[in-house]
C-alpha cells in the first residue's frame, strides 16, 4: 500500500501572513485563507507520548499525531482544522527521510479547551 493511500483525512492548514497595518504603521498578521490536503490523523496513547492535560481552571488540552505528503505547507506557527476542530501545531513538523529523500511530515497537533 503506498503511502498516499493511508492518508485518509482532509486537513485545513492555515498559515500566517501579513496582512494590512495598524495606525504605526506596523504589518499585522493574521490567518491566510488556507489549504485543504490529504493527511492522517491518530490519537496519542501513552505509550507514544500522548496525553491530555488538565491545566488550572479546568483547562484541557488533547495531543493527536499528523502525517502528510513531503511538501505540505505546513509549519510550527501553523493552525490546522480538523472535523471542525481547531488544533495549533505543537513544535516543527519532522521531515521523514527514506533512502532517496523526503518521505513524509509528521508532526503533533493539540487542542485546547476550557
């Protein structure tokens, strides 16, 4: 089975980019109006390092894994959706080598709530 035919979600990334400016002149940046692209998406166990948090005041976050192709535009600062939810991207995404090349990202997203 290759590798594209695992991937069976659809992703939303948004990335940052510049947008108009504030009244001293600075770029303020906001949401690009993003890409949909094919990814997998797994819950963490604890086995891989998954978790949730319970912060103070009873603030939730849930941890899951993403895998897409090599060139997805995707990076630390990135936001993704996700079967309506809005994850962040928890640290940069790690290019995956095989013998030839890049193979694949993969990378965590989290989820916070509360």
């Amino acid at each position: 089975m290759s590798f594209s035919a695992l991937l069976v979600h659809s992703l939303t990334i948004h990335n940052l980019v510049a947008g108009a400016t504030d009244r001293y002149g600075n770029e303020i940046e906001t949401w690009d109006a993003g890409v949909v692209l094919p990814a997998r998406v797994e819950q963490m166990d604890a086995l891989t390092l998954g978790r949730e948090l319970i912060i103070d005041r009873d603030t939730r976050q849930t941890f899951l894994r993403v895998f897409m192709e090599a060139d997805a535009p995707v990076n630390g600062l990135s936001k993704v959706i996700w079967e309506g939810r809005t994850l962040e991207v928890d640290g940069e995404p790690a290019d995956v080598a095989d013998g030839v090349g890049s193979h694949h990202l993969e990378f965590r997203v989290k989820e916070t709530k509360g």
